[in-house]
C-alpha cells in the first residue's frame, strides 16, 4: 500500500501565494494537509498512549498513576503531531486506547473497580480488553469525556496529515469485561452464553464445567509487588471458570499463562474443527469485494458478528486501521469475514496483523485479507542477530528472499512494544547499533516501516516500573521514559534536553526516514548485489542491495562491524554506469567503473547511493 497523493482541484502556486481568481483560498489546516499528502510508502509510528506525554521522572516500582504519572490524549498536541510527522510517518499507532482493565479507581464515572489479582501490573495490559466500545478512562483530562477527547485526538492526527490505527485484540478479551457504552441492541461478551456447557458455537466462551476459577500462584510473584489493595486477596469470583486467553483450559492456570483474559470462541470446537463453513481454495485469488460476497448469506458464530460491530464502530468514529494482536490464533475465515466487511466500509483501511508462524503468511495475507504482517520470525529475527555480531549479513537477505513474493505485505520493525529496545545491554547495548539495521529494514522492500516511540533517541528501556523485567519499555505500569522525555522537554516536543549524541541520532533517523518518498523506494525492485571484502572473500558484516525502477536506481550497503571499517567491492547490474552520490551520510561522489563500485565504510555506517546517470 502507497500513500497516495491528494488530487486537489485548486492549485497552488508558489507554496499558495497566487490564486486564480475562480478559486477559493484554502484555510490553514486544509493547507497543511494538502502540502503533507504526498505519496510515500507507509511510515508506522506506534506510540504507547499512555506513556507518551508522562512527564513524571518517580519511576518508583509499582508506582501509582499520581506517583510515577500518566499521559494524557490531550499531550498530543498539534507540535507533538507535527514533529512525528516530520519523521515521514504517514500513520499513528495509538497502543492502549481501549478500555483495558486497571487497578485505579473509577468508579465514581460508573466504572467496575477492577481486581488486581487478574490484572497485570498497576496500569493494566492494553491486551485486556475490558469494554471495546470506550476508551481507557486513564488517558482522558476528564473521564467522563474520555470518548469525546479521543475522537478530538482523531481529528488532530488527520489535520497532521496522518492516519489513526488502533489495536483490536479478536483472540481474548479481560475476565471482567462489562461494556458500559455499547450501542443498543449490543449484547456483552459471555451475557448470552450456555455456561453449561464446555463448547457451543454461539456461545462467546470456552468453559470449565463444575469448576470455579482460581487465580494462579507462584513463589516469585506478589500481586501489586506486596502492596496492600483490599481486592487482592488471591480470590477472583468466575463460576465456572473460563479458558484463558492462551488456550489454558485449567481452572487455575499457570501464573506464565494469560490469566488476565478468557479465550473467545469463534466457532472451533475443543477438538480443533471447525463449526462454521470454510473457504474454497479460488476464494484466495479473490479480491474483498468477493470475500464480503460470500458471507452474506451464511449463518456464523455470535463472536464473529461482535467483532464485525466493533470494527466498524471505530470506522464511523474516523479510526483509519487496526492493528491485530495475536491474528493466528483466531480462524483464517474469521479474518476473511472480518477484513471484507472493513474494506466495504473504508476500502483504503490500514489493516496490520501479528502472525509469527511463517507457514501461515500466505493464507492470512490472500485467505485472510491482510493488508500486512509483521516479519518478524525470519527477517527481524536474523537482523537481531546481526546487530549482537552473532549472525551474517547472508542470513538476513536470505530471510527476506524467503517471503519475497509477499514482501511488499510484511511491515518491518527494530523495536516494539514486545520487543526489547536496541540499546538495552540485553539486546544490542547500543542505540548506534541500530543505524545500519534501520537503513537496511526501512529500505529494502516497499513493505511498511515501523518505528517505535523514543526508538530515534535511544531509549534503552532499563526502568523496573512493577510488572516484567527491563529492557522493554513497560506495558503494564505507570512509568516515565527517559530518553523520551528529554525530546519532549516538558511538553515543547524540540529535544530541548536531548544530549549531543541523541539529537545526532534522531536527526539521522529523521534523514533516513524521509527516503520514503524516493520513487525507487515506493516502488523499485529489489536487485542482489554481490558483495567481496578487500581480499576478495566474502564479507559477513556488510549487507549491500540496489532498488530500482523505471525513474531511479539505489545502492544501499551498511557495515554491522562497531569496530573495524570495511572496504567491500559490490558488483552491480552491467547497465549501471555512471556517477553516485550518497543521500544519507555524506560519504563522497564515486564512479562506478566495469560494473563495480568500491566503497569505504566505517564501523556502522551506511550508504545510500543514488545512481546520476
């Protein structure tokens, strides 16, 4: 999918200075807009909503939200948006928007006081759904407007020029989940069900019959850290117990199991088949339209059209997308349901799935209607690898041939908010370690990329807020985030307390990022480029690859080594003649001579040569 430009009906002329005297002057935002819509392959910028505009440094473990702080929708502000955007990003990834369970108290707003005994954290995963139609009440000046502050934060990020994808989590949903504001005629999950029975195909759950529910135990866990709350008593009333989110089907699962969330059913019973009718094999070769076609007149289970209703609610609000958690757990034929009746009601939405399993790539890309995919096991993977000197540049190219003929579906990422950030000693120990990663990740293919908040200052992820380890920027507990809160410096969002070293790497970012408008990187095909090191002999710390189409050619090569530079020859197609200059780092003009291109690069550096002639 490329960003497509605005066609606009009136043309500006110098930057808008002139107008023909039949057209109408554009008002500001309209301007801003219009300017903004230029066509790029996508730029995901995912950002943990409630982290984001935290300014409170405490960080103490386990921390209240009025110890260690929370971020607010309202700290998006107009600045905020427009710096993101200045990075390229073309859609914001709002993580733990809906309404998810939490310890804090609301229930003066009407709102279910949640136990911690099955909630992780203070702040709750943004993965325990609590209610799908309202927003988490914690990110709002006011909750009892919350709605209303996300709809404006909606309208914000369009008038910034980009989209709104939030998360949909179609495989389970929290223990207590009460929705307090679904639309009439909505029942709850589970309020319909045949409780009496394990398995029923409308029924939204799987069920333990005869059994109650108990909360798992462990030697190496307190709930809250060992803090007092009078609902953390190690009892969780649910008779009968439900499966957990994972597939546990015990009573009391395991404490490394989902326990904060039940299974929903979607027609797959006990034994693994399925109680709905299934896909013919033409239907893969078939466009939405089609797929949407085929549902109509089939009769499916009650879980499917929930989560149709949900969807297109947040259509109707202005949401853009949707990003999918844990998509390969729930039936292909859901997705192919699901994802039709999406692309009917906004066939430009963006639609993300997680799906680690690379045998299921295909069918959850042409089966289930998926805009894209995460590469994770296979080219993330061996990247990683690369980044700790363990693995070779040869594995990682191999990893993307391996899905070459559905790479333009498979978003590319360093960081998430599963992932452990690059500079944590558990990972890279190094922000600096990421540059050539992200050079080779960003251009590689058309396929989107993915950044994560604080990832282009150097975020390292070392805060133990409560729940987890370090070395991931915490999901589950209010806490501040350093590196990110000095580009925020109190609200002013110009990296005003950023060191040297990390307004140096974010303005690298911000260069590498805006090669997303390059023609050869929207579009071009990929071209393999041989590789040989001063001697002659294959080189394991330097990846090298060219993209071209009809309007340009590229030549990218990045050095993984952080201690020794690296002279590599790279063998180019034999029409390639000519002079190259570097977009990125400012390395010198070269010419390429009998096909072949001699290039220097230091410890971590990158070029991205564009071939003049």
């Amino acid at each position: 999918m490329t960003i497509k430009p605005l066609v606009l009906a009136l043309s500006l002329i110098s930057g808008g200075a002139i107008l023909t005297a039949c057209q109408t002057a554009q008002s500001p935002e309209e301007t801003v807009q219009a300017k903004q819509q230029q066509e790029q392959k996508p730029v995901v910028y995912q950002v943990f909503t409630r982290l984001f505009g935290n300014t409170n440094s405490n960080n103490i473990p386990w921390g209240t939200k009025e110890q260690n702080g929370v971020g607010k929708f309202a700290d998006f502000t107009p600045t905020a948006l427009a710096e993101i955007k200045a990075m390229g990003v073309s859609h914001m990834w709002y993580t733990g928007v809906l309404h998810h369970a939490l310890v804090a108290d609301y229930s003066q707003y009407g709102i279910g006081i949640d136990d911690p005994d099955v909630v992780k954290g203070r702040a709750g995963s943004p993965y325990a759904i609590k209610d799908y139609y309202n927003v988490n009440p914690d990110l709002a000046n006011n909750p009892a407007n919350r709605l209303s502050e996300f709809e404006a934060l909606i309208e914000r990020t369009h008038l910034a020029g980009m989209k709104v994808v939030i998360d949909i989590v179609p495989n389970h949903v929290a223990r207590n989940y009460q929705s307090l504001n679904a639309p009439a005629g909505v029942s709850d999950f589970g309020a319909n069900d045949d409780t009496n029975a394990t398995y029923a195909r409308d029924n939204n759950f799987y069920y333990v019959s005869g059994q109650d529910f108990k909360v798992p135990v462990s030697e190496d866990y307190q709930v809250l850290g060992g803090q007092s709350h009078h609902l953390a008593d190690g009892e969780f009333i649910e008779s009968p117990a439900k499966w957990t989110g994972n597939g546990a089907r015990a009573a009391q699962p395991h404490i490394h199991d989902w326990y904060e969330t039940v299974k929903v059913n979607y027609g797959v019973r006990p034994d693994g088949s399925y109680d709905f009718p299934t896909l013919p094999a033409d239907m893969a070769e078939q466009d939405y339209k089609a797929h949407y076609a085929f549902w109509q007149d089939k009769h499916l289970p009650d879980s499917w059209y929930k989560f149709r209703d949900i969807t297109l609610y947040w259509l109707d609000k202005g949401v853009d997308g949707f990003r999918y958690d844990m998509a390969e757990m729930v039936p292909v034929e859901f997705w192919s349901f699901l994802n039709s009746s999406i692309k009917m009601r906004n066939p430009e939405a963006f639609i993300l799935a997680e799906v680690y399993n690379p045998t299921l790539y295909r069918a959850y890309i042409h089966q289930g209607k998926m805009d894209f995919l995460y590469d994770k096991v296979g080219f993330y993977d061996s990247l990683k690898l690369l980044m700790q000197g363990k693995g070779n540049a040869q594995a990682v190219m191999q990893a993307h041939h391996s899905v070459s003929d559905i790479a333009p579906h498979m978003l590319h990422f360093l960081e998430n908010h599963d992932e452990q950030r690059i500079a944590s000693p558990e990972f890279a120990g190094s922000a600096e370690k990421g540059k050539p990663a992200m050079v080779v990740s960003h251009l590689i293919s058309s396929s989107p990329t993915m950044l994560y908040f604080g990832q282009s200052v150097g975020e390292d992820g070392s805060e133990m807020a409560g729940f987890g380890k370090p070395s991931r920027t915490s999901i589950f507990d209010y806490v501040g985030v350093p590196a990110h809160q000095a580009w925020m410096n109190n609200g002013k969002f110009d990296g005003g307390q950023l060191t040297a070293q990390q307004k140096q790497l974010r303005a690298y970012y911000k260069k590498l990022m805006s090669l997303s408008f390059l023609p050869a990187i929207i579009e071009g095909e990929l071209i393999d480029v041989a590789v040989k090191g001063a001697n002659g002999t294959e080189t394991n710390s330097v990846m090298a690859f060219a993209r071209a189409n009809s309007a340009q050619r590229v030549v990218i090569a990045s050095n993984f080594d952080a201690e020794q530079s690296q002279v590599v020859t790279l063998s180019l197609p034999k029409h390639w003649q000519g002079k190259v200059t570097d977009l990125l780092e400012s390395h010198p003009t070269l010419q390429i001579e009998n096909n072949q291109l001699v290039i220097t690069l230091a410890p971590l550096a990158s070029v991205v040569y564009k071939l003049e002639s």
